[in-house]
C-alpha cells in the first residue's frame, strides 16, 4: 500500500532585527555633533577674543559734497559690516563746522543698519567751506573723552571727503598743523583713513602724511576696501 507524503515548505527564518543603537551610542551621529560643537566654539572664540576698538565715522557733508549721498552711505554700511559687540560707534558730520550725531556702544550691529539708508545729509553748512583741520580737532577730543572713561582700546577713524574749502574767519590751515593732528590720533593708538575724492587733495595729503604710518589716502571709489583695511589694522593694534 503506498503513502502519499505531503511535502512541506519551509520558510525562511526573518534576518534578525538589527538592534537599535542609542543616539549617544552611534560614531557618526556623536563624531557630527563634537565636529559641531567645536565649530560653533572656535567661532564664538574668535568673535570675543577680537580687540574691540573705537570707531570714529565721519562723512563731509558740505553743500558741495550733497552728490554723494551713495558714498556716505557706502562708508555706513561697510562700517557696520565690520562692527563686534562691544566695539564704540561714533559718527560725525563735518562741513564748516562738525557735530557728533550718535556715540553708541554696538550690542548688535544689525540694530544699526537702518540708519544707513538715509540720504539727507545730517547738518547743511552756516556759512561756505569745509574744514578738515575743524574735524581733526573734535576727533581728538572725541578719542580724550574715551581715554577719560577709561576705554583704552584702539581707534580707527574713517573719513569721506571730496575736498577741503576755506571757512570765513578762520585761519588758513597749514600742513605742519595737519600733520601734528593726524599724529596726535596715531599716538593714541590709532589709525586714520582718508577716503578722498579730489585727486589734488589726494596726492597733498599723501605727501604731508608720508611718515605717518597709520595714516592712509585711498580712493573715493573703493570706499569698502578701505573701511575694511583700516578695521583690520586698527583689531592688531
């Protein structure tokens, strides 16, 4: 008598589950974040390590530099770009005369960037001419009243500045008072940066300047260049 045996087919075993690692467990998910924390580390190291410094923006805003409102606004902007918590923003007209408009101490550098988008000048000349010898003066008294509150940090001073003019009843500025000025900033650890925009004027501030060695002429037209070259060495003083 035969038998009929029915055949069975077996199934194959599911693969093993693969145990769930804990995140703290896993090489890579630990090695990214470590990698990260160190780059968020050297970052916030280098951004409060930076020397502070005090920042001295003055833009000529005379009758006959009211064109230039771009620049001005040129030499606001590339400021504040390079702006650290902590640094002094000081920022002055000049004409006939100059007038301190804001002395802030920047927190966030972006709370400030509205400010560059006005085009009107902030004072209008009393009377004709543009003294730079008028502004040398108050930016030194401006760094004393730093030095006064104890702030000894370095100062970087921007200048824009199409031309020079004579001022009614007021003594014609010599070189040798020019030159004693700028060196007075430079002594106080500072340094200065003519963004100049009359090319004659240029090439005379060039000559009287010439021993000073963080004093600087530059173009007009490469306004964020300069800022920024004048901010780099001002952070090594």
């Amino acid at each position: 008598m035969s038998r009929t045996y029915s055949r069975r087919h077996r199934q194959p075993s599911p693969p093993s589950p693969v145990p769930n690692l804990a995140w703290w467990k896993s090489p890579l998910i630990l090695g990214s974040i470590i990698a990260g924390i160190g780059i968020i580390g050297s970052t916030l190291w280098i951004e409060y390590t930076t020397q502070r410094v005090i920042h001295i923006r003055a833009d000529d805003s005379s009758d006959s530099a009211e064109k230039y409102s771009l620049e001005r606004q040129q030499h606001c902007r590339a400021s504040i770009q390079q702006y650290k918590p902590g640094d002094i923003a000081i920022t002055t007209a000049f004409a006939d005369r100059p007038i301190t408009t804001q002395n802030i101490s920047i927190f966030n550098s972006l709370s400030v960037l509205s400010q560059c988008n006005k085009a009107q000048r902030p004072i209008k000349n009393q009377q004709p001419g543009t003294s730079l010898i008028l502004l040398l003066e108050d930016v030194n008294r401006l760094i004393k009243k730093e030095r006064d509150r104890q702030n000894y940090n370095p100062v970087v001073v921007t200048i824009t500045l199409q031309d020079t003019e004579p001022v009614p009843n007021q003594p014609q500025p010599d070189d040798q008072q020019l030159q004693e000025l700028v060196h007075q900033i430079t002594a106080h650890q500072g340094t200065i940066m003519f963004m100049v925009e009359d090319p004659n004027l240029s090439s005379q501030l060039q000559t009287v300047l010439s021993n000073e060695t963080y004093a600087e002429i530059c173009s007009f037209t490469d306004i964020s260049n300069c800022v920024n070259k004048a901010f780099e060495v001002a952070r090594k003083l």
